[in-house]
C-alpha cells in the first residue's frame, strides 16, 4: 500500500488546523515520526489502525458537533442534553481540529517511539515494596501503584483509586498507551480490597481489564460518577454506588463525597462527555480527610468547592500529560496550577502523581514532577508539603492542623 493517502489525509489536516493558532502550535510540536520513521512497522500501523481509526474520528467529531448542547430542566448546570459539561468559569477546550494534528502523529508515534528507562530513584524494588507495607500496616497510608493508582489504607479500610493494573490503557488490546513502568502491587499481591474509586471513564483511569480480575469483587464497594456504574455491575461487584457532584454517601463509616472537576470523558468514536468526571473528598471515622482529583484543569471551581468541603489532610493530584498545550489546554492542569488546586482546596499536603508511568503527552517522564517541586518551593512551601513518590512508595499520611 502506498503511504500517499495518508500523508494527504494529514497535509489536509494540518491546513485545516494551521487556521488556528493553537492547531497551528499542535503542528509545530507533533513528533516527525509519522514523516521520518520508515519500515514495515510503521505501514503495519497505518494500514491497520491510522486510517480507520483517524478518519473515523474526523466522521465522528463532525457528528459530535452537531447542535449547541441545552439545559436540561430541573437538573443542575453540568447536566445537558448530551450528557455533562464543565462547572461555569471553567476554560475552554481547543477546537477538535486544533488537535487533531497532534493526536494523528501520536498514534504513529506510540509505535516508532522507544521505551523509557526509568531511573534507579523512580522505582522501589519490589521485597522494599513490601516491607514499607507491612511495616505500616496499622497507620493511614498511602502507596503509589503508578500513574493514578493508589492504595489508601484508612481507618482499617483499604480503597483502591482508578486502577489499572494492566499493559496498555487503551481500547484494543495491546495497541494503544504503554505503561514503560510495571504496577509496582500485581493483582495477587494486592491486599483486600474495600472500594474502588473511580474517577472518570478515559482508559487509563477506567481499565476495564483490571476492574475484572481484582479478586473478592463481591465484597468491594465501586463508587464512581454518573454513568459509570455499568461497569462494576457486570463485572460482579457487591455495591455500586454513582454519584452526582454534591452527592455523598456512607458506607462502613466512610464518607465518600462526588465533587466537580474540570475535564471530560470519552470512550467511544462517537460518543463524548456521556459519563460523568468527578474528584472525591474521602472522610475516614477518625477524621483523615483525602482528596482524590482525577485528571483536571484549573479553574475557579476549586475554590468555591473549598467553602463547602474544604481542608483536607492530602490532596492527590493529577500533574502529567500537560503538553502540548494547544491538545491539553482545558483539561490538564500545568504543574504549578496543579499545586494551586490543592491549595485552592485548602489541603495540608499535595501529592503529584499522574507521571512517570506512561507516556500521554509530551512533557516525558520526569518534567512534570521537577515543576510540580520548584512550584511548590517558588511558593514559599516546605517541601514534606509537596510530595512526589517513588513508584511503590508507602508514606503515613500527614494531618492537618485543627
């Protein structure tokens, strides 16, 4: 097959998207390799995958943008016609076209791009992993499995926060975003599970894979945002509660409370925004206060939920995949703004993960966390105040002053 079409389908992308300022920066920062990169692997890709899966998401998002979305009566601002949207006062997204540049060169890339190899202070080995764990046993902890992972252990109550546990966050198996760094728990050294908080439906947050193999299902509470629940239904969960933001409920004396955020959900070509995205203030019966974020942009949503459910003991945050800008502008936050929403909320601490698992962006492994630290220090904070781990670390949580 000749790689004209496709090189005209992206020359016609690209003077579509050169229209706009920001399609114009996505261009200037797309990697060359779809233009560079030769060999049978690449024709593989895209005869397999770049041509239907691009031009069916052109298709799609011209679909997509039919009609002004409208209220929806007697429901609140974020409930529309076509699903959710954004709290007022939130930033708005690039154009489809605008981005769409850049997401054509990422396909090419997730292929011709080499893995990472992470540093020796990135990752704790795993008989480590394991001691830090037993050893804090009896205490509120907090361990990072990678990426938005985590194991909350609170109160006696273990809770498990976006888990995915598998190869690749993607919809077709082992095509799609590859983690370059292994869970640092597998699924049979995982401890007993809770619940399972589920922030939104993007793949790397929501891997449906990973919600099928954890085991006792049948005792594991699912809270998760609207729309969602479907999938822990069928996958035998014993509880599934979905919540709307402002909603809360308790379960075994944890209180778990939806909050708004500012981002989106997708899992379909044709579909967007249909589920609902949310973070999460989690209250243990000893008074530790979490929040969890999920992916978000900032905006001043955060300080309005403060005068609500403000002062938590630890924020989790959501640091990575910021650029390029013209593709994340809306619905990542740029480290420094990160932080800002942790302290927005009123958090003692603000922990950066959401990096150094696998590559979303183009910011690489390691650049969102030296911002996240030197926005902490420029803000005058210590820095046991602003937290980054190692992948598999244990840390006590902190507590805020009364």
């Amino acid at each position: 097959m000749s790689l004209q079409p496709v090189m005209s389908i992206i020359d016609y992308i690209s003077i579509l998207a050169a229209r706009y300022p920001a399609g114009k920066q996505a261009l200037d920062s797309a990697p060359n390799a779809l233009y560079l990169q030769g060999g049978n692997k690449l024709r593989l890709l895209m005869q397999n995958y770049f041509l239907n899966i691009f031009v069916c998401g052109l298709i799609a998002a011209g679909l997509s943008g039919c009609g002004e979305p409208r209220p929806m009566p007697g429901k609140p601002y974020h409930h529309i016609n076509s699903g959710f949207r954004n709290p007022p006062g939130s930033p708005p997204r690039n154009s489809w076209f605008a981005r769409a540049p850049w997401v054509a060169m990422r396909v090419a890339n997730i292929v011709t791009s080499a893995d990472v190899s992470p540093p020796h202070d990135h990752v704790l080995p795993r008989d480590q992993v394991l001691r830090q764990f037993a050893e804090t046993r009896d205490k509120n902890t907090i361990t990072w499995i990678g990426h938005m992972t985590t194991l909350l252990r609170l109160d006696g109550k273990q809770i498990l926060t976006d888990p995915w546990l598998t190869e690749h966050a993607s919809p077709f198996g082992s095509f799609g975003p590859k983690r370059y760094v292994p869970p640092a728990l597998s699924f049979d050294l995982l401890p007993r599970i809770d619940f399972v908080v589920i922030s939104h439906g993007h793949f790397d947050h929501l891997d449906v894979p990973t919600i099928e193999e954890l085991p006792s299902r049948e005792r594991i509470t699912a809270i998760v945002p609207l729309g969602i629940g479907r999938f822990f239904r069928d996958s035998g969960y014993g509880r599934v509660i979905e919540l709307d933001w402002e909603q809360s409920v308790t379960v075994d004396g944890m209180i778990f409370t939806a909050l708004p955020v500012i981002h989106w959900s997708k899992r379909s070509l044709f579909e967007s925004n249909d589920t609902l995205w949310a973070g999460f203030a989690i209250e243990a019966p000893d008074g530790a206060r979490i929040y969890f974020g999920g992916d978000a942009e900032y905006g001043p949503v955060y300080a309005d939920i403060a005068k609500r459910h403000g002062g938590f003991d630890l924020a989790m945050l959501s640091i990575g995949a910021f650029l390029p800008r013209a593709v994340m502008d809306g619905a990542h936050c740029v480290p420094k703004e990160c932080l800002q929403i942790g302290r927005d909320l009123g958090a003692h601490t603000n922990l950066g993960i959401h990096w150094g698992t696998v590559r979303l962006g183009d910011d690489g492994p390691y650049l969102a966390r030296d911002r996240f630290i030197a926005a902490g220090r420029n803000a005058g904070l210590p820095d046991e105040r602003v937290w980054t781990m190692m992948i598999g670390e244990t840390r006590e949580l902190p507590r805020r002053s009364n």
